[in-house]
C-alpha cells in the first residue's frame, strides 16, 4: 500500500508564499489577523502560474533555424563535464539504505524494519552501519571508490513538507520565493540562448531544478519515443511538417500574450530537441551494457523496454548514447524509481524500488566506463528529506530530517562527507541531524567540477562550507 | 465594497473563453448561444445548469461498454467521456478543480473502484460547500488508504493526512500551524478503519470508536477533545483559510494573482456565505480579469476534451483503450502525481508538448485522409482553402494572424513540392492531414 504526498503542483506557488509570509511570524492564534499579505506574495504568484511560467521556462526568443544552429556549434564545443541530477521522491529511509546496525537505539526504535543482523555488507567508513542488501550495486561502487556518500545531508530548521524542502533543494537555498533552480541559474551563467539541450531533463515533465531565467532548457519522456508523426503524413510533406511545427511556434515569440510566447518558444524547442533526437526512434539506443529491465543480453534498449514498466533504466541508457553521440547536454535531471514517501507498509515497495535504482545507477556507471564517458561525467543523487527515527505503528515512517545523498563517478573521492549522527542525539522532532549542508554541497559542485564561480548561482554561497569533492 | 465586475461588451470572444475557463470548449453553435446572454446570464447559467443529462454517443472500446471500476484506462475514458457529453460543464470542470486539490492516486485492490466512487462524491459537492467537501473527504475510503487513515489509531498517530489536510488542503505550508499541529491534528483525525480486503478491495470502511483517541489536543491554538470533523472545522475556520482557498480556486480560471482588494471582497464573500463555493465562483467568472487579462494554458484534460466537443462527435475510437490517453501531456485522469496534484507551471514544455501532439492525433486519426482513398481530392486547392478546410475540421476555432499566415506558408511549400504530376493530389490530401495537426497544436490551441 502507498502513502503518498510528494511532488509539486500548481498549489506549489501558494505553499511557498504562504510559507515564506508566515516564517518567522508567531504562531497565528485563532481570531487574531493575519499579516498584510496573508501567504500571498504577487511575485511568487506571476512566476508559478501557469500563464506566467514563461519566465522560467520559455524565455528564449530564438527560432528553430537559429536553435539548430546553436545546437550543432555546442555539438563542435566538445565534451563538457556534465551533471546529472537523480531525484528519489517522497524522502528516502536514509536509515534503510545505510542501516545502523551498530547502533544500540537502531532496533528499538526499528521493531519491525530493522535489517537483520547479518544481512548486507558492512560500510567500510562507518562500522556502525550496513548497506541494505538491496543497496549492493552501490556499495560495489563505494567498494571502487567511485561513490561518495553523504549518510545526513539538509539544512537548519528542517521542513518536513515534501513540496517545500524539495523546493529548497531545487533552487539551492532555503528561500520559499526563488523563481529559478539552482541547475538553471549555472545554464543561465555558462550556457547559451540557443541550445535547449543543454539542460535535460529525461521525464515526464520539466524538473524544477532546471528552470533557468534566460537561456532555454528541455524535457523529453523517452529518449527513444520523441517523435511528431501523424497518419498519412509522408515524405516531402513531413519533412514540411518538421520544419514548420517550431516555425508556427515562432510566429509568436513576438506576442504581446504571454501565454502564446511561452506555447510558440515550447513548440520551437521542441523542433531543436526532434532534430537531436528523432533519430533514436528508428534505430533505438544500443548500449555496451545491460540495464536492469533490458529483454536481450545484447543490451538494446528503447520501445518502453525497463524493468517494471518503469522507464528509469531505458532513461539512463539513453543518456549516456546522446553523451557518446556528443550531444551538446551540461545538465540532465531524472526521477529515480517508486515512490519513497513510505508511511506504512514501508517493506512492501523500499526493497524493489532501492534495488532498481542502484542496479540501473550502476549498469549507467559501467556503460560510461565502457564508452569512455566516465571522466567527464557525476551523478547526484538526492531526495528532500530522510525519514523519522522511530517507525511509525503502521510499520512505515513519517517525514524526518537529515537525508541520503550520493555522488557517483571516477573523479569524485569516494571520501564520506559529513557523518552518521547517531541515533543517540536526534533533533526534537525525532529525526537525525544533518552533518552535511546541500548548499554547501552545490557551491562544491560548482567550483570543483564546474569550475564556476559558485557566489553567481547559489544566495550567500561564501556562508557554506566546500567540501573536497574531485580528486 | 464589492467584488469588481467586468463591464466591456461580452461578445463572442469572451463566451468563447470563458467556455474554456468554466468548462472545456465550445461546441458548434455554442459561442453564439451562450453571447446572447450576457455576462450575468452566461454565467448563471453555468452556475445552475440543467439537470445533467449526457448527450452523443457512448464510447465503446473493443465494442463493448466502458468498466470504469475495472478495466486498466476505462476510468480515465469514462471521465474524458463526461466532459465531452456533458450539459453541465462547469460541474465537470469543479469536479475536476477537487480531483486536483485533493489529488488521491488509486491503491491496493479496489484501486480503480475506490477513486471512481470518490469522483462522484466530488461532483455532489461541486458547487457546494467546502466544509462538507473537505470533511467528506477526510472519510473517503480512496483517501483513507492513500493517506494512511486507516493506520491511523490511538496511541499509533500516523501523519501522513493531518500534515496534508493543514498544507495541501485548507492552510497552505507553514500557513500558521506548527509541527506540533501536525501530530495533535493526528490524534483528532484517528478512529477510521475498514472490515476486510476482498478482490474488490477494502471494504466496510467505518468509524470505530475504539481505536479514536479520545483524550486532549491542542491543535492551531484550541483545546478539546477534537475529532475527525473538530480538525475539518478548525482547519477551514483559521485565518489563513480563506485567502488560501480563494487564492487557490482563483488560480483555476484566471493565470494572473488576484488585487488585494479582489482577494479580501472575495474572502468575506466565501466567509459570509459560511464556505460555500458557489458565489465565490460566479464573483470570478464575471471578474474583469478573467476577460481582459492574459490567456491561461488549458489543462490537459481540458484540451483533450476540447478537441472531441469541437469534432461534435463523442469518442467513437472504437480502438481506444484509454490507457494510452493523457499520460505524456502530463494529465492522467485518476492519475495525479502525487497528493499536491500536479503541476500546473509545467502543463507546457517540450516533453507534454509532444504528449499533446500524441493527444491530438489520436482524436484525429479516426478521420486521417489516405490519399489511396481520396484520388479525387481537389488536385488545385491552395493554401487558404486547405487551411480553411482544416480548420473546419475542427469546429473553426479562432485562430492569430500570425499561425494563419505560417499556416499558408507551409501550405504553399508542400505544393511547391509535388513538382510531379502524380504528386499533386497525394501531397495535397497528406498536407489536409498535416494542417490539422499543425492546428491544433498550435499556440492558440494550447491557450485559451
């Protein structure tokens, strides 16, 4: 059974405004008046509505000749270091993942949801601790020193609303108001306005953590699938067709309608991003290895082939072709498998959903390594929050605090950052205390794999910490 | 001081996208019906619409009628179905305003009956009263499993909905409750449970007495021995309620945030009227922003069943399924994300764009030209005329200057193409096709 209440929606705009008129505020009685605003702040509600998500979104003011062009001249850039962003939705059980079994609390607090004893490796940098045996494939690759783990990532006054401290990790601060994502703002900084591939993302929809200010970003639901085909459409007339769906679209980058600009930029980035993709429909993506889900030992994915019915592995698999063909990507952004928000019943979907996104990271690691990919090439792994200490009574776990988080690849160190606090000294609400910071993490990012200025992306950066990230 | 009532000529412009807003496109000859009533008349009577009656004919998937509660698809074809067919739009719009205001995603077995008897329970209440709503709600059976109420028992307080009914609901995030709120609010909300699991899925869904946690809580500053229906009312009686809820319902119909002093003749409204909805929705489909404000992005759902009501035809796909419809433009009926429903600053981008491509062929599809089977099409139309002809295809929608004139463009290139004579008509009825689609996703097609 699942317990779900993850994600972001058009409320979105209204929780974050509401949150940020009433932080900070007493406690509002009943009867007593709201502040001036109450919870509305006009500038939060232009940028998320929908109308008005343009200035997020669809900003460029490029045609489709012009977005082709400056693809194909990034194309000749070379290779880029790139980023890519897995997000575990719901708040991921860091304490399952890592399980604590040296800690004299854990199976107390854990009655029904504590690994056995004997069960998984143990965490060579922590003895207190134990991969899940579900976690194998990224203990393997913790056992290369190609991943570092972060066992309590977050920030001071943790929010336990999924929507609001995802919003935090997607615009990298704690700021309720921040229109753009943190991934967004680099593009914004290092990218440019004609090449909408640079900022991925490979899901159904946009991630936020992507939504740039200027230059243009894109979303494809499959990088196989990302066609504009129609019965009896053919020849002279499709090519027609192909050239002119982002030219309709252009005709109104000039509207004095928002509205229309943000549909006409949408319809011409959609052209540049056919024109990268498209092929892969015909011929689908042929990958050195095999991914979690693939039908042959050949490791052919695309046509919906995943584990599962979930696309998350064929979504990898993709990437790392459109890498291999020098697509001109930066950033990429992906939801990993399930759904982590476990309020009850948490054994019934962890294991899988952990098992499949640790088989499919790694499978994504190797076919790097086999396209020789792998040196320009991290992955983050993030969710908003870890999960409370002490299970709840339906044998699943409320919203906690302190989180899991990874970074994957040949050139990170391997080296833990931060600690297992210890279930000893949890905060007052029950839950761990984070011992690493994500702003702290980013402006790392940034300065060591980007080699940016981390001050022009992340608010208040030089307040952070670094970490040594890269060898 | 009153709610701003828009006062320009209300001609077919505005019927035609208040149609939209209120509910999911004009049908033929609809635009002109619902101008002659005014502004007042337009809107009341969609407000109290006829007794609901479906008109047109039923889709039959495979030949046989729809199993909404069963079959994988059929409740999302079954809903798309209602908004085609329907008399009473804007219900139909409401109800789908409370499908994503309290998004339940279908679990267990019973996972598609459950959410499909709460849609009838969120049409009840379409226009009614938010209170009743949200306390109906709270005890639904879909919710109840889809946000643990059922674990939820004295001495073992899950919090999955008490957070949600607080930030997603009636307060907004942090909107004047503490965490201390979330978890007394808890332990007013338990006591719910069911009999036992069938292959029709939890049943005989109840109250029981034992497992409510009868003792003291405080909750949002009050102290009693609060229930299920105590945490409803103190939710929906708290300051921040009010502009929370009219800001969010303002932000189904009209893309741009309400003035202050819109918001608070709004929200005295809502509260004098003791949370009925109604007023509160006639007040913003007669506000002068909804008209002379910018256009909105339709809804998936809605631009879905638009293009069916303009075809004037009803799903006669006899090869949908239903399962393939709506998930890649990112609104799946029954469907939602996850509890915050989704996410409307995202109904647009490369990725839902092609899902609405995908939307739109499919409804187009059933009427694709082969050129095999038009030998006869005019081997001379020009552009205007083709593109006339594909725009009566569907239901002529108003279209921009600058689409028409891509439109021609695109007309001419594909003559200029069949260079040979054998190409002439083949080209030209393949180019019907393609001007259809080029149609309707065009920009204007996506806004309203």
């Amino acid at each position: 059974m699942a317990l779900h209440c993850r994600n972001f929606s058009r409320t979105q705009f209204l929780r974050e405004a509401a949150a940020e008129a009433g932080r900070g505020l007493p406690n509002v009685e009943p009867g007593m008046p709201m502040p001036a605003g109450t919870g509305l702040d006009r500038r939060s509600f232009v940028l998320r509505s929908a109308g008005l998500a343009l200035s997020v979104y669809g900003g460029q003011k490029l045609g489709f000749d012009a977005l082709s062009a400056g693809v194909a001249q990034a194309q000749s850039g070379g290779g880029q270091r790139v980023l890519v962003s897995v997000f575990l939705e719901g708040g991921a059980d860091s304490i399952s993942i890592l399980a604590p079994t040296g800690d004299p609390r854990y199976r107390r607090l854990r009655p029904t949801l504590a690994l056995p004893g004997s069960k998984g490796s143990p965490f060579r940098e922590d003895r207190r601790l134990r991969w899940h045996p579900v976690a194998a494939k990224l203990a393997a690759l913790h056992a290369e020193g190609k991943l570092t783990v972060m066992p309590s990532i977050g920030y001071e006054g943790p929010d336990q609303s999924h929507f609001t401290s995802r919003h935090f990790y997607e615009v990298g601060a704690r700021q309720a108001n921040l229109p753009t994502g943190w991934l967004g703002r680099y593009l914004d900084l290092v990218g440019t306005p004609d090449n909408p591939l640079q900022g991925l993302a490979l899901n159904r929809q946009l991630a936020p953590s992507l939504a740039a200010g200027r230059n243009p970003v894109s979303a494809a639901n499959s990088v196989t699938d990302y066609t504009y085909t129609a019965p009896f459409v053919f020849d002279d007339v499709e090519r027609r067709l192909h050239q002119y769906l982002p030219k309709v679209g252009e005709a109104h980058l000039g509207s004095s309608d928002p509205a229309l600009r943000e549909a006409g930029s949408i319809a011409s980035d959609a052209g540049a991003l056919r024109g990268q993709l498209g092929r892969y429909a015909a011929r689908g993506v042929r990958s050195p290895v095999i991914y979690p889900g693939s039908k042959s030992g050949a490791g052919s994915v695309g046509g919906g082939v995943g584990a599962g019915g979930d696309m998350f592995p064929e979504r990898l698999a993709g990437l790392a072709a459109l890498l291999d063909a020098g697509v001109p990507i930066r950033v990429a952004a992906l939801t990993g498998p399930g759904d982590h928000d476990t309020h009850a019943q948490q054994a019934k979907s962890f294991g899988s959903d952990v098992k499949l996104t640790a088989d499919s990271l790694f499978a994504f690691q190797r076919d790097l390594e086999a396209r020789g990919l792998a040196d320009r090439v991290i992955v983050h792994v993030w969710s908003e929050f870890g999960r409370r200490a002490q299970e709840n009574g339906s044998k699943g776990t409320d919203h906690g605090a302190g989180g899991i988080g990874f970074l994957m690849g040949t050139q990170v160190r391997g080296k833990m950052i931060g600690e297992f606090p210890g279930l000893a000294k949890l905060d007052p609400q029950g839950n761990l205390r984070s011992t690493s910071d994500f702003r702290a993490l980013y402006s790392s990012i940034l300065e060591q794999w980007f080699e940016t200025d981390a001050g022009a992306v992340i608010p208040d950066a030089s307040r952070f910490g670094r970490y040594a990230l890269i060898k | 001081m009153a709610v701003p009532t828009y006062s320009g000529s209300f001609g077919p412009a505005e019927a035609e996208r208040l149609l939209w807003r209120a509910g999911f496109g004009p049908k033929q000859g609809e635009i002109e019906a619902l101008a002659a009533k005014g502004l007042a008349g337009a809107v009341s009577s969609l407000t109290n619409p006829p007794r609901e009656k479906l008109t047109g004919p039923q889709p039959r998937p495979d030949g046989r009628s729809l199993n909404p509660a069963v079959t994988s698809g059929h409740n999302a074809l079954w809903w798309l179905d209602r908004m085609v067919r329907t008399n009473q739009p804007l219900v139909e719009r409401m109800t789908l305003v409370w499908h994503d205001w309290f998004a339940t995603r279908g679990v267990g077995p019973g996972k598609r009956r459950m959410p499909l008897e709460q849609n009838y329970m969120l049409r009840r209440h379409a226009l009614g009263n938010f209170r009743a709503l949200a306390l109906e709600v709270t005890r639904d059976p879909a919710m109840l499993l889809f946000l643990s109420g059922v674990h939820n028992r004295m001495g073992k307080p899950n919090e999955n909905y008490g957070r949600e009914l607080m930030e997603l609901f009636t307060l907004g995030a942090g909107n004047g409750y503490s965490e201390r709120d979330v978890r007394e609010q808890a332990r007013a909300l338990t006591g719910y449970t069911f009999t036992r699991v069938t292959s029709r899925g939890h049943e005989g869904f109840r109250y029981d007495k034992r497992r409510h946690d009868p003792g003291r809580k405080r909750i949002l500053g009050k102290t009693g021995r609060f229930d299920a229906r105590d945490a409803v009312d103190l939710a929906v009686r708290h300051p921040a309620h009010g502009p929370f809820f009219v800001t969010k319902l303002w932000s189904a119909f009209i893309p741009t945030p309400p003035e202050p002093g819109t918001l608070g003749e709004l929200v005295s409204l809502y509260r004098s009227r003791r949370y009925a909805v109604k007023p509160v929705v006639e007040a913003i489909l007669k506000h002068p922003d909804l008209y002379q404000g910018p256009r909105m992005v339709k809804p998936p759902a809605v631009y879905a069943a638009g293009l069916i009501r303009a075809l004037g035809d009803g799903i006669t796909q006899r090869s949908w399924s239903g399962a393939d419809y709506g998930g890649d433009s990112g609104q799946r009926l029954f469907d939602p994300p996850n509890v915050s429903g989704w996410d409307e600053s995202s109904w647009l981008d490369t990725g839902t764009f092609q899902g609405r491509w995908k939307v739109a062929r499919l409804i187009a599809s059933e009427y694709s030209l082969s050129p095999g089977e038009n030998r006869d099409y005019p081997a001379n139309e020009d552009g205007d005329t083709a593109v006339n002809r594909a725009l009566a295809f569907w239901g002529s929608p108003t279209l921009t200057r600058e689409t028409r004139r891509t439109l021609i463009e695109f007309a001419d290139a594909c003559a200029r193409d069949a260079n040979v004579e054998y190409l002439r008509t083949a080209y030209r009825v393949s180019r019907q096709n393609a001007l259809r689609m080029l149609i309707a996703t065009a920009p204007e097609s996506h806004t309203s």
